[in-house]
C-alpha cells in the first residue's frame, strides 16, 4: 500500500511538472514562430492547464476505469469554482471580465447541464455524445475567435519571454519530455488510484470526485492562487471558467470519442452535476455590480467545498 501511495504522489509530481515544462516550452515556440499572443492563451496555455485531466480521463477511459473519467472532470470543476476561486478571493478581490460574466460563466452552466442530459438520458457518454460535445468546444472557440476580431479582451495567461538558450531544439524537446511526463505520470496515478480504491473498498467515483480531482487540478490552484496574489484577478477567474469549458467539451468529448466502449454515466453523477451547476450560480450570485467577487462570497464557496467534500465521503 506505501509504495502505490508513493506512485500516486509520483504521478501526480510528473502531470503536474509535465504540464509545467510542456506549457513553457509550447509557449516559447509559439513566440519565437511569432504566433499572436492571444492564440497562444486560448490553445497551448488552456490544453497546458487541462493536460492532467485529459491524460488520466483518456488513460482510464481506455483501460476500463470509466469512473474516474466522469468523475475526474466533474470533481475537477467544482474544485475549481468551490475551493480555488474562494481561496484566491480570500487573498485577494477578484475582479471578473465582463464578457466572462455574461457569457462564459454562464455557457459553463448550460454545457454541464447538456452534460447531465446525455449522461441521465443515454445513461452513458458514447462517440455521439463526443461528437455533440466537441461541436460545441468549436462553437466555444469561435466565439473566442469572434472577440479578438472585435479587439476585446480576452484574459488569457503572460507568455513567456525568449533568451539566448532558448532554441528550437530545447523548445521542442522540452514539448516532448513535458508530454512524455504527462502521459508516465497518468498511468502511475490511474493504476496505484485503483488498487487503493480496491485495497480500502471505496469507489472509483470517489477516488475520481477527490484525490484524482485535486491531483490534477493543482495548475488551476497554482495559477489562480498567483494571479490573485500578483493583483491580477481577470486570470485567477478566466483561468478557471476557460478550464472548466476545456473539461467538459474537449476532455470529455475526446474521452468520449477514442474510447473503446461507451462511458458509463451512474446516478450519483447527476448530484454531482447539479453541484457543480450550484458552484457557478453561487459565482454568479456572489459577483457585486462592480464585477468583483465579494469577500464573503468566496468564504460560503469554501464553506461549501467543505460541505460538498464531507458528503461525498
């Protein structure tokens, strides 16, 4: 049992730094081939955040576990508003963009409930599905496409500055060694996750909703954490809502594309659906007319990841 914790910790140490390097160098290539910035923010920068959920939710979906690639997503989203948010809005006051406001946060809401429709009404998440989800992540990034076209903001994380060392070479090595970690560290986590949920008789489901979740979404909490400490509030919430749209349409939808059977969706998922829906109408509520996310606002969202987390339990 100690050795398949210490692979847990191991692959999370190697999605988490995979990631890291991976977004680095991918984002130094990107400027030394003059990509625009803004391009860079909505592709590498937002795969870069989502890469551990994408690496576990397709590894299991592939070997089987198809628990933790439902739960996984789910579990990562609410973290994301729940706990992230209401500890980056304690350190600081969060600032949200406007157009995240009016139309990302709730474009989040609908695309979990269309979730929670294909899940409870198909009762699994099969290539259709996939196709509808990604057909939507495309609608996403033309909307995307659309507000850059317009010369609107669209926050979106700083880019990296170039110097000598940096060659194509290193930049492309450190894009393979990142991808490489990723993919090692998702295996490590899926296979010891498993035989510790064996080994201790709980769920898949709730090894994905917990420790798998806050496994890989330690970039969100890291990036938003920093964005608010550095006063740069539009990231800590653009990172979120942006990775939780990536989640769900093209984590889930790829997931659902390239798996092998179709994934099955069990009831106790629909709860947590409708929690992660709460998680945003309580963002949404707790957003003052100055577009700031009130202080005790953040403090009931951690109240009630604490709430969330106990009962799942």
């Amino acid at each position: 049992m100690l050795i398949q914790i210490a692979y847990l910790i191991g692959g999370f140490i190697l999605l988490i730094k995979g990631a890291d390097i991976f977004v680095e160098g991918a984002s130094k290539l990107a400027a030394k081939l003059n990509i625009p910035p803004i391009v860079i923010g909505l592709t590498i920068i937002a795969f870069g955040t989502s890469a551990p959920e994408a690496a576990i939710s397709i590894t299991s979906a592939m070997s089987g576990n198809v628990d933790l690639a439902i739960g996984n997503v789910i579990g990562s989203n609410i973290m994301n508003v729940l706990l992230i948010l209401g500890i980056s809005g304690c350190i600081a006051q969060l600032k949200v963009n406007n157009n995240t406001y009016r139309y990302e946060i709730p474009f989040v809401m609908v695309i979990t409930l269309i979730l929670l429709m294909l899940g409870k009404f198909g009762g699994s998440v099969d290539r259709l599905d996939g196709v509808i989800l990604w057909a939507l992540f495309l609608l996403f990034l033309f909307y995307l496409y659309r507000l850059v076209k317009r010369g609107e903001d669209v926050p979106i994380d700083e880019v990296e500055e170039l110097d000598e060392k940096d060659t194509l070479f290193r930049l492309g090595l450190m894009i393979i060694l990142g991808i490489g970690a990723i993919v090692i560290g998702s295996n490590m986590t899926i296979n010891s996750a498993t035989y510790i949920a064996k080994e201790i008789g709980i769920s898949q489901r709730l090894i994905g909703l917990t420790i798998i979740a806050f496994g890989t979404s330690l970039p969100e909490l890291v990036t938003s954490m920093t964005a608010a400490w550095k006063g740069k509030s539009d990231l800590a919430i653009g990172n979120i809502i942006g990775s939780n749209i990536f989640n769900i349409l093209f984590v889930l939808g790829t997931t659902a594309l390239i798996s092998p059977a179709p994934i099955i969706f069990e009831s106790g998922f629909i709860i947590d659906g409708i929690v992660a829906i709460g998680a945003l109408f309580l963002l949404y509520t707790f957003i003052d007319n100055r577009y700031c996310l009130k202080k005790s606002g953040a403090v009931i969202m951690l109240i009630g990841y604490i709430a969330y987390f106990i009962s799942v339990l």
